[in-house]
C-alpha cells in the first residue's frame, strides 16, 4: 500500500507539473503546434494526389457503425427523411465565382467515384464501407474558387449539445481523388445514422473531420471568423486536433 | 574514458521523460475506446480480443478523461521519442556502443552462459569481467532499442490516416489497421515491463551512483 502511494504521489507530482505546463501561454501553442508538424511531414512524405488503401467488397464492416449525431432532431430534417429528401439542397457559397444550390439529383448526375475505404474514429475504432458520390474537386471546379479562398468549411444540419456541426480542411485535402460528397453507402442510399443524405468523405483524417447531414460547402479565406475560430466542432468545443491526419 | 557517452546521457533523459509522457497519454488515449481488435477493422465489443481495463486518472495525462487534451500530449512528445531514437542509433553505430557492447556473440546464446547469467542476477552480482554488459543486458537493451521502441513508432504511424498515402505497405505488413493498434498498445506494456525491471535493478545496483553516472558520464 506504501509502495502504490508513493507511486500516486509522483504520479500526481508529474501531473500537476504537466498540467501547469498545459495551461501555460508557451506550453499550449506548443501542444498544438506539434499537430501542424505533423500535417507538414506527412504532407511532406506522400506525394498529393497519393491515395489511403481501397478495399474490397469482401473486406466491408456488416455493419457501419453511426457515432457522434446520428439523427437530426429537427421537424425540418424529418420532413426531409418522410420525403425521400427531393427538396434537400447542398449549397457552395463564399468565396466562389458561381454560387450554386445542388439538389440530390443534380449530385447523383454528376461523374460518380465508388471507393471502399477504411473509416477510423477518434476514439480508436475502424469500419469499412463502399462510399459513391462526386469528388469534392469537381463541385469546386464548377463553383470556380476565388484566388482568396483558402479553406473549405462544411456546413451541417445537425446539432450536438446545442451547437451547430461543421468541419473544415484545406484545399490540399478537399481537392484530393477521394475526397468526395457521399450519398450512397454499400450501394444504398445513405442511412439517417451514417449521414443522410449527405456526407462529405475526407479519407486520410479521422472520423470527426468526415461531416454528416451536410447542408453547405463553403469557401473562405481565414477560418477565424466562424463559430468558435477553430475550424471545427470538436475543435472549438474539447480542444481536438484541426489536423485529424493522425 | 566515460562509461556513459555523452549522446547516450542526452538521449537517456530525453527518452525517459517523452517515454513517460506517452505512455501516460497513451492509456487515457486507451480510456476513448477500450477493446482491441486483429485486422483492419473493429468497433464492437464481440469483436475484440482484448477488453482493456480503464486506467485511473492517477496514471493518465492530463489525470483526468481527455482524448483531445491526451492526444495533444502523445502528439507533442513523440516528436523527441521517435527523433531521439534516430539520433541514438546513429550515435552507438558510429561511437561504436552498439557493436562493442551490445552486439551479442554466439557463444553468449549458449543455454548453459544464459544460466549461468541468470543465476549471477539472482544472487544480485552486479560485477562482470571484461565486457561492459552481460548477455541478459545486452538482450534487453537490444530488445528495446531494436524492436521495443521502434514498433512503437511504426505502428504509430500504421494508425495515422494521413500518415497512410506515404506508405500503405506499413499498415499492411503489420496486419491492418486495428492490428497495429493492438500492436501498438502490447508494444507500450513490454516496454512498460522494461522499465520496472530497469528500474528495480538500478535501484539493488545502487541508484545514487547508477543516476550520478548517467548525468556525468562517470568513469570507466
């Protein structure tokens, strides 16, 4: 029992000194600094158009998990489900020559990329799934992006804990091959807990950075100036990693 | 001459504290999702192999429940683990260390030279002729440097998404991706279990000397 407190008692020493150097000024910058190295040297080491392994149909989870929201408490959203979403519209807006507002049919019409991809969460687990829908490239090459426009913002229509979701990567990311906005999983339309009837697929980061229920793909220049300034949901709200590389 | 060089030191100390950092990050990292699965794939309790138990907040960095806040500081301390251990090994490779003291001989892999070590460790006699370590150090040294510690790297980086584009062959030739976590996470326990017989025999040793000599240098 002596030897287990002494144990707690230089655990709970190493602690606090590693929890004072976490609320530093210095400390904290460094913490997320370490992050964008990160995204440096992996952007470094894989050329950019390098692709994350493609599965085979053999490989796909029974199951998809849903983590996170996986439903949209809204009278709106169920009026959309009860109607098949007909009258769901995707916008791509901001910093973009030709707004537009797609409807589900103006997406299934466009060039289509299938792609079994691994889907890793956060939190440590995988699954597999077949995701279809049109590159994200495509749908920015057709809004045509200003010279300004750094980032890409996704906008949501669910909500967690009160607070709107969203995402956003750089450009690096959304113009990559199999970066794409999903309908479909496993070849059906995509279930209300995976995302319906959008989804952005953003393969070489975790899960929290692929959005579900997406209402709006928007370009800007800075992502200090929406919501809470880090470029995410869980970024603004627990901390978490811009970069979701890792 | 030092018996410790003076790479050897720095890299000691910097091991040591990134080591601990990352370990104790690591098992709250654990906390998120406790079960371990073979394969690529994995996310329900029938599936796994291994339910793991929750690590108390007196073992976890931060000492409480934070992925973010726990992976902040895996995500920073890696940094001089993996570049302090390429650093090591280019040092012992040129100052010699590795192929005078712990390459091991074929005759040293002899069961009754393995016994005989064992059984000098058991009556706690700490004095060998000639060569600096003894077999059974020697091993454990080699394990950790040339298998421990660098598989904590590469499945490290076989569980990065965005590490995966610059080398898919990684996450294959370990197994998968969730098998590199498991990988990952039985790595950081052998050398966990490293560490507690390091520490113990440092300490029947004589730790006073044992630290003092690893931040001087000491004699020969």
């Amino acid at each position: 029992m002596k030897r287990r407190s002494f144990i707690a008692g230089t655990s709970a020493l190493f602690l606090g000194a590693c929890s004072k150097i976490a609320d530093s000024k210095i400390g904290s910058s460094l913490l997320h600094a370490a992050d964008d190295w990160h995204r440096k040297a992996h952007r470094a080491l894989s050329a950019r158009k390098a692709l994350v392994r493609e599965y085979s149909r053999a490989d796909i989870s029974p199951f998809f998990r849903g983590n996170g929201s996986i439903d949209v408490d809204t009278d709106e959203y169920r009026a959309h489900v009860a109607n098949n979403f007909a009258d769901w519209r995707l916008e791509v807006r901001g910093l973009v020559k030709n707004p537009m507002a797609l409807s589900m049919d103006n997406i299934r019409q466009l060039p289509q990329r299938t792609q079994i991809t691994r889907h890793d969460c956060v939190e440590g687990w995988s699954a597999i799934g077949e995701w279809t829908g049109p590159q994200l490239s495509i749908i920015l090459n057709a809004a045509g992006l200003l010279e300004s426009a750094n980032f890409i913002v996704f906008r949501c229509a669910d909500t967690l804990s009160g607070a709107q979701y969203y995402e956003s990567v750089d450009l690096i990311d959304a113009m990559h091959p199999q970066s794409i906005v999903a309908h479909q999983l496993n070849g059906e339309n995509l279930p209300v807990i995976n995302g319906a009837p959008l989804r952005m697929r953003i393969e070489q980061q975790l899960g929290y950075k692929n959005p579900k229920y997406l209402t709006a793909i928007e370009a800007v220049a800075s992502l200090d100036n929406i919501e809470g300034g880090k470029g995410g949901y869980w970024e603004d709200r627990a901390g978490y990693q811009w970069y979701g590389g890792i | 001459m030092k018996r410790h060089a003076l790479s050897t030191r720095i890299w000691h100390w910097i091991n040591a504290v990134s080591v601990i950092i990352l370990f104790m990050s690591g098992l709250n990292i654990s906390n998120a999702h406790r079960y371990l699965y073979w394969g690529q794939s994995g996310f329900s309790p029938d599936q796994a192999w291994l339910a793991v138990p929750r690590f108390p907040g007196w073992a976890t960095i931060p000492g409480y429940y934070s992925l973010a806040g726990a992976r902040d500081w895996h995500l920073l301390a890696v940094w001089p683990f993996a570049l302090g251990l390429l650093f090591l090994w280019i040092a012992m490779l040129t100052n010699r260390h590795f192929w005078r003291d712990i390459r091991t001989s074929p005759t040293e892999w002899h069961p009754k030279a393995i016994w005989a070590d064992i059984a000098d460790h058991l009556k706690l006699n700490f004095e060998h002729e000639g060569a600096k370590y003894n077999f059974l150090q020697k091993l454990a040294y080699g394990l950790v440097l040339g298998v421990f510690l660098p598989m904590m790297i590469f499945s490290g980086l076989a569980i990065s998404p965005g590490f995966e584009p610059a080398a898919p062959w990684l996450v294959e030739i370990l197994g998968g991706r969730q098998s590199a976590r498991s990988l990952h996470f039985l790595f950081a326990w052998a050398t966990f279990a490293f560490f507690v017989v390091h520490i113990v025999l440092v300490v029947l040793a004589g730790p006073i000397r044992q630290i003092r000599d690893m931040v001087t240098g000491g004699k020969e």
